[in-house]
C-alpha cells in the first residue's frame, strides 16, 4: 500500500508529495530505491526546486543514489545551480572528485580565456621576457613563498614574517640563469609599483596614529620613539662614511633607512603576547606599538629631507634649505588635502568606498607629483599628513576605511618585497660591501640596544622589561622595503654613475638588514617575552595609560 501511494505520487507534482522514507524503510527498502530514481528522472524535466532532496537521511538504504542523483542533475539546468540540487558529497566520496574535477576544468577555461583576452591586447608583454608575465609569475612566487615562510612555526614563538619568503622569492628570480631572462621587469614599471606600495604603507601609518594616544603618551615613549631611532642613523652614517666611503649626505640616507623599526615584525609578536597576557601589566605591548608608529614617521621624515638634499644641485646651505621647503610644503599640502578628505565626499554618498578611492588616490597622487616637480622628498610627508588628518576627521568612521587599505596593502605587499629581493644581483656585488655593510648594520644595532636600554631605565621597568623592550626594537622590514629603492630609481632618472652606486649600496644594505634582524627579531620576541615579562591573570584589567609609566 505504501509502495503504490509513493508510486501514484509521482503523478503529480514533487512539492504536493512530503516523502519520508525513512518511516518505513525496513518495509519495502526497494521501493525507496525505485521512488528515488523515478523521482530523480521525472525532475530531470521539470524544475529542481520542486523536488526536495535530503540523502542523508537514509544513506544506508541505497548510497549509491547521491552519485545517481548527482549525475543526473548534470545532464540539466541544476547541474551548477546553487539552488536546483543540495549536494552532500559525504555520501559517495567519488561524486566530490568529480565535481572538483569538472570545477577545475571550468577554471582551466577561464584562465585559457583570460590569457587569449589579454594577449590579444598587449602581444609580446604577457609572454615570457615581457613585462606582464614578468609580473605575474613574482607575484605568485611571492605569495607562495610568504606562505611557506608563514607556516614554518615552533610552538609558543610567534610565526616567521611572510615577507621574508617574499624577499627570498624575488632574490632567487633574479639570481636564477635562464628564470632570470623570463621573469623580466622594466624598471620603471617596478620603481612604480615600489611607489604604489609605499603610498600605501604611509597612508596606513597615518590611519594607525591613535589621537587619544598622542595626548596621553608618557615620556618614555617619546623618548622611545625619537632617541633610538637619532641615535642609530647618526651612528650608521659615521660609520658608512669610515667604511665604505658614503658621502655624508648619503650616509644620513643609509642611517635613516636602517634606523626604522619594522611593524609588520612587532606589531604581530606584541599581539600574541598581549593575548597571553604578557607585559601587559606595565602596558608594554601598546608601548611598542603605539611608539613604532612614530618612530617610523621620523625615519620617514629624515629620509625623504636628507634624499631632497642628495639630488640637489647648488650649494649646501642651498640644499639644506631645499629639504627643509620639502618638509614644510609636504606638511602644508598634507593639511589642505586632509581637511579636503574630511568634507568630501558628502554622507549621502558610499562613504567607505569613495573615501578610500580618494584616499588612496591623493597618497598615490602626492607621492609621483612630488616626484614630476622636483620635490620628492615633500610626497611621503604629504601622505602621511593628509591621512592622519582624515583619519582624525572621520574619527570612528575610520575603522572601515583602514580594512579597505589593509585589504590593497594584501595585494601589494607581495609585489613590494618581490621587487626589492629582485633588485639584488648576487654576481656583482663586492664581498667588501657586503660584509663592511653587515658591520655598519651590527653596530648600529648594538648602538640602538644600548640607546633603548638607557632610554627606558627611568620608566618604571625592571631589568628583564628594560631588555625585552631592548631586543623587540631591533627588527627591520616594511619601511626598508619601501624607502630602501626609492633612492636608485631617482639616481636612475638621473643616469648619474656615481649615484647609482651610492643608492646600490643603500638597497643592499637595506635587503642585508632585513634578513638578519627580521627572523632573529621575531625569535628573539618570541623567546625573551614569556621569560622576561611578568603575566597578567585572564580577569584583571589595567588602562596601560594610567601605570607606572613615566
């Protein structure tokens, strides 16, 4: 009886019938079977909305049925429709790699057509040797190489920085024979996505200034943040003028890029221990963090006055004056064009995302106009003005709009650390720069030690703080990937010799730092956090602006 009702609803509609075979299915378990591939065959010609499918149910009556199933419904409309047919691949394994199969030749497809699209539009630059190829194939081999840094992870350490796997992907590129003759990029085109990428990182430095903060800061994290950083790029300088002939002018260039300290080193290691509770007693995690953000602005700001006075012609005092109107006019179209962010566009529009078009647009804007009118030193300055400003217009409105950039920052932090490691070529350098500038870089690594430890005696710390705080402000990364070639390509531009060397030296120095102080800083953080800090209990709460330090 119950077979021949099930049998005569499949004379009418699938939806006017509620079957639920699993009442009875010790009754007639053939007849589910039979139901099940009528009903499969009669939905074939109608719309799979109208046959409601649930396999789980009784897999152990028929499991064949989910693969049947799934097979019919390719030969229809539902095959790849998201609400024609509940697929549940847990049922018959072999149907998942089927449809991963046919998945993977649909995207087989779309790539073929993209590559035919986009060939037929530029010819040879998508080939190998040319530039879009170029660029795509760094681009993959950065990404999967940040990855396979990242997931290199020793327990209760914090993971290695990606952009070491980054910087490593573009150095092999360009060392490799034959690699190196395909993956071809113009410099131009390179020194002009470096300047889209370090648009980028400025205009995320200046969202990340936290205004409440620079009212409450103590003076320990002034100090912090200015000292070390001084002290490190006179101490470079001296001694890349004693060593390796720099220019003073040039030297101050090297001190200022090696003097930053690297966010994307610190600011992930703080969080881990700020999450287990470490240090955060005496609020030294967002010490650090809040104070690496203004160290990074003076490095910044010191390098672009010290770069406006490198390529400029005439006399000193000529040139000092040059770099001191770079700084001043930076900051002023900074503010006209921040208090212009904050008006525009109107809060009847997107906000978030015509805000973050026009924020990103001005930073890219200032930084390649600063460049055209001889001021390029004043672009990096206006960046960092015009969205700190913004940022301080929008107030909490900022939050989504520094997704939207950290989101850009995903895309091009891969090309940025890509391009720096593919600017070295191992065969020419001289094992005298190399290893004198490794000495330039561990000196002014033992002089910021040093600094930081004496900076932070009177600020409430005892002595394990006082070296914790020593060893986490030594990593370098982000800000020597950004600023570190900006010097070559404008002594490309110029097609000066003598400055093209000068500006070589700089970048290698600036990759050299990275990969010694980046994993050992990350370890070293790692390490010394849980030994030396003293742990909160999970349930107390302590402002970090309202302890003992001063």
């Amino acid at each position: 009886m119950r077979f021949l009702k099930w049998f005569l609803c499949l004379g009418s509609s699938c939806g006017s019938c509620v079957w639920v075979p699993h009442v009875v299915p010790h009754v007639v378990p053939v007849s589910g079977f039979l139901m099940w591939f009528l009903m499969w065959f009669l939905c074939l010609g109608s719309s799979c909305g109208s046959c409601v499918w649930v396999p789980h149910v009784v897999p152990h009556v028929v499991p064949v049925s989910g693969f049947l199933m799934w097979f019919l419904c390719l030969g229809s409309s539902c095959g790849f429709s998201s609400g024609s047919c509940v697929w549940v691949p847990h049922v018959v394994p072999v149907s998942g790699f089927l449809m991963w199969f046919l998945c993977l030749g649909s995207s087989v497809c779309l790539f073929a057509l993209l590559f035919g699209v986009v060939w037929s539009i530029t010819g040879q630059e998508c080939l190998p040797g040319g530039n879009l190829f170029g660029l795509v194939i760094l681009f993959i081999c950065s990404v999967l190489g940040g990855k396979l840094v990242g997931l290199i992870q020793l327990p209760t350490l914090p993971p290695f920085p990606p952009l070491l796997g980054m910087l490593l992907a573009g150095l092999v590129l360009r060392n490799v024979p034959y690699i190196t003759d395909a993956v071809f990029i113009d410099t131009h085109w390179s020194a002009a996505l470096r300047n889209i990428a370090l648009s980028i990182i400025l205009t995320r430095a200046g969202l990340g200034l936290d205004p409440s903060a620079l009212r409450r800061l103590k003076a320990v994290c002034v100090r912090l943040a200015i000292g070390p950083c001084v002290v490190e790029a006179c101490c470079v300088a001296v001694v890349s003028h004693l060593l390796l002939g720099l220019p003073w002018t040039w030297g101050f260039i090297l001190g200022f890029v090696l003097a930053a300290v690297s966010p994307a080193v610190v600011v992930p290691s703080m969080l881990l221990l700020q999450r287990e509770g470490f240090g955060v007693e005496k609020g030294i995690p967002t010490l650090l963090m809040a104070a690496g953000s203004f160290d990074d602005i003076l490095a910044i700001t010191g390098f672009s006055t010290c770069l406006g006075i490198a390529f400029s012609t005439g006399s000193t005092w000529m040139n000092i004056l040059k770099g001191l109107l770079e700084v001043v006019g930076g900051v002023i179209a900074g503010l006209i064009l921040g208090l212009f962010l904050v008006w525009f566009p109107s809060r009847d529009q997107d906000l978030v995302l015509r805000r973050t078009l026009m924020l990103l647009g001005l930073s890219i804007f200032s930084v390649f106009f600063s460049h055209v009118i001889g001021f390029a030193g004043a672009g990096g300055l206006c960046t960092l003005v015009l969205s700190f400003l913004a940022a301080l217009g929008w107030k909490t409105d900022k939050a989504p709009v520094a997704a939207m950039v950290g989101r850009s920052w995903d895309v091009f932090q891969p090309l940025l650390f890509g391009l720096i490691g593919a600017e070295i070529t191992i065969a020419t350098l001289s094992p005298s720069t190399v290893g004198l500038g490794m000495a330039c870089i561990l000196i002014g690594l033992v002089v910021r030690l040093l600094v930081t430890f004496l900076l932070v005696h009177y600020g409430g710390f005892n002595l394990k703080e006082k070296f914790f705080i020593s060893v986490a402000w030594l990593p370098k990364a982000t800000v020597q990937a950004a600023i570190g070639s900006k010097a070559l390509d404008m002594a490309r531009e110029e097609g000066d010799e003598a400055l093209m060397k000068f500006s070589l030296d700089v970048l290698t120095l600036a990759v050299l730092a990275i990969l010694t102080t980046a994993p050992i800083g990350a370890l070293g953080i790692g390490l010394a956090g849980p030994r030396l800090l003293a742990r909160q209990v999970k349930g107390e709460h302590t402002n970090v602006f309202e302890t003992s330090v001063h």
